[in-house]
C-alpha cells in the first residue's frame, strides 16, 4: 500500500509541476526573457511526459492488482493522452497548453482518486 501512494503521491506532484510550468512560467516569461526562452523549450514539454508516464503508469498497475475501480485508469489515461498530444503540438500549437493543463488535470485527478481509495482501504 505505501509504495502504491508513494507513486500516486509523486505522480500528483509531476502535475502540479506541469500545471504551474504550463500557467505561471508563460506569466513569468513576458517579464524576463531569459525565462521565455526556458519556458517555451519543447524537451522540457516532452521531459515532463517522459518522467509523468511511467510513474503513473506503475502506480495505477499496482492498485490495478487491488481491483483498481475503472474510473481513475480511464482518467489516467485521457490525463497521459492530453500531456501527449500537449507535446506533439496536436490538434494545434495554439491549444498546446490548454490541452496540456487538461491532461495534467485529468491525471492529478486519477492519482487523488486512487489515493483516496487505498488511503480507505486500510
């Protein structure tokens, strides 16, 4: 159980992390121009993704062993396909960052539930 929340509860941090980087950083960076070009660096969009995927992706298959409930697993996934896509510039580059707040939001939201449910379990 402790190992499940760890990888929730990190998991939840990677997208608070994601949504500030996504909100606060463009803000910041029609301030100080030295922060708009870090901002708008397209590895760390991908940096993000790499690091949120497989952290989500073992916390959500180790509740899956518990009878993980269907809805933290489908808004994982929509979470891990928003940030994807936020990535990829897909549907376009002007919907980048609100995708990829979606899709941050999405998975904070899978990873509270799971939380939530093995924090009841026990």
């Amino acid at each position: 159980m402790a190992r499940a929340a760890t990888f929730d509860m990190a998991a939840i941090g990677l997208s608070g992390l994601c949504i500030v980087h996504c909100l606060a950083l463009p803000v910041a960076a029609a301030s100080l121009p030295l922060l708009g070009v870090w901002a708008e660096a397209e590895w760390l969009h991908g940096l993000f993704v790499v690091v949120a995927a497989p952290i989500s992706l073992m916390a959500l298959l180790r509740s899956a062993r518990r009878g993980l409930p269907v809805a933290p697993l489908v808004l994982a996934l929509l979470g891990l396909a928003g940030l994807s896509a936020g990535v990829l510039g897909w549907p376009t580059e002007a919907a980048e960052t609100l995708i990829t707040v979606i899709g941050s939001l999405l998975l904070a939201a899978a990873h509270i539930l799971n939380w939530r449910r093995l924090r009841h379990a026990h």
